[in-house]
C-alpha cells in the first residue's frame, strides 16, 4: 500500500530524474526541505537513495524560517550548487514568491512541488494534477453525502502528473530546456 509519504517519494524520485535531465552537467544538486514538516524523513530518504543509486552528489538543505532559507541560499551559492529540488512543504508554498525571487537572484535552476510556482516565474515544476485530485476528493465528498461510510471506502490517490515549465525562465538564467524534457511537458510558459 503507497501511503501520503510515499507518493510524496515517488515524486520526488521524479523529480530529482527531471532535474538531472535538464541539467548539462548535474553537479551537486541541493535538496531544499523543510524540518517541520512530517514528511521530511520520507523524502529525504527516498531522494538519497535516488541520488546513489545513479551517483548524483546530493546536498540536503533545511529551510523552516525566513532567515534558514536566506542562509540556504548564501550556502548553495558557496558551494557552487547546480540546482535546487525543492521538497514538498506548506511553507514552501507560502514564501513561494520568495523562493523563486532568490532562484532567479543567485541564478540557480530550481524544480518546484506546484505549478503556482512557475506561474510565478519559477523554472520548472512537477506533481500531481490539482484538478484531478479536486475531481477525486469531490467524487468521495459525494459517495459520503449519499451514505456511504468512508471506512468502507478504497483509498485511491490522483494518478494524473504535470510537468510546466517556464522558458522565460530559463532563458533569464543562460539555460535551454533539452527537446526531450520540452516534448513531455504538459504545459510551457513563455
């Protein structure tokens, strides 16, 4: 059975193979996590073992404050960092303007859990549909109303995924998305 923090692996497992596809040259590649969050040693542990399993050098990076990600940000930049992997956190989402401004100023490519995060200039994102799992939750919401016990109910997960990419972005940072990353992404902001 895939828990939450599963999904939440496996994505990260992806996502960490879509950042090492856009990359020319991979590099050290830092993984951005929050330490509040209940997920953190999921994914964690499952984007390690991403990493050694094809010999990516990997550097995790705590951020749960404004000052840890400003500190982050100074360490990635020392530590000549090729890019960014960002891990599922509601904090993350709430300084996302944030994050994606600091991307932008130290130039670092940088792969986001949400659209929301390109829409606002991020580089590139990659998770579930939201509309998708809308649908879903709606659909559960209905079984409910209508009586059913949701005990009884199977869990089911969106199995819908999007790849958006901002090529603005990109070309603001000196990057060029490789033809085969552009050809499976869902949507291209330009």
């Amino acid at each position: 059975m895939v828990t939450a923090y599963g999904r939440l692996a496996e994505l990260g497992r992806k996502r960490l193979s879509l950042l090492r596809e856009l990359l020319p040259k991979p590099g050290l590649i830092a993984f951005a996590v929050d330490p509040k969050n209940g997920a953190t040693p999921f994914q964690v542990k499952d984007v390690q073992e991403a990493a050694q399993a094809v010999g990516q050098p990997l550097l995790i990076a705590e951020a749960g404050t404004e000052d840890q990600v400003d500190k982050m940000f100074a360490m990635i930049a020392e530590r000549n960092v090729a890019a960014i992997l960002f891990g599922a956190s509601q904090y993350f989402q709430v300084i996302a303007d944030r994050l994606v401004a600091l991307a932008a100023r130290y130039r670092i490519p940088a792969l986001y859990e949400w659209r929301e995060f390109v829409t606002s200039g991020g580089l590139m994102s990659y998770s579930t549909d939201r509309a998708d799992a809308a649908r879903l939750a709606g659909t559960y919401a209905g079984r409910i109303l209508k009586g059913e016990k949701p005990a009884d109910m199977p869990a089911t997960q969106s199995t819908r995924f999007e790849l958006v990419i901002n090529l603005r972005t990109a070309k603001a940072i000196g990057l060029e998305f490789p033809p085969a990353l552009m050809a499976i992404a869902d949507e291209m902001i330009d």
